[in-house]
C-alpha cells in the first residue's frame, strides 16, 4: 500500500514540476512577445515621424 501511495506523490511531484516548467516557458515566451510588439509599436511611431520628411526628401529626388 505505501508502494502505491509514494508512486502517487512522485507522479504529483513530476506533474508539478511539469506545471512550473511550463510557467516559465510562458514567461519567456510572453516577454519576447513583448519585446517583438513594442519593436513593432516603435518602429510605427519613427515612421509617423519620419513621413513628412521622407516625402519631401523624394520631390527632391525625383526633380
């Protein structure tokens, strides 16, 4: 019966550590998400900024 009963908690044991794994996987996966978004949400912004120039740097060019 204790056979049994120390199987039991080892399976638990392993499926918590499982769970924790998985956690921090999440973890890392969610912080390179954001890092890849905030790029993205940056890159947008510098390209607002950059638009009134860039249309006049292209008249410049084209003449």
């Amino acid at each position: 019966m204790s056979d049994n009963y120390n199987y039991t908690l080892d399976i638990l044991y392993l499926l918590t550590n499982i769970k924790s794994i998985g956690h921090f996987f999440l973890f890392i996966v969610g912080g390179i998400v954001a890092i890849i978004v905030g790029s993205f949400m940056i890159r947008g912004t510098m390209h607002l900024w950059d638009k009134p120039n860039s249309e006049k740097k292209s008249d410049k060019n084209n003449d």
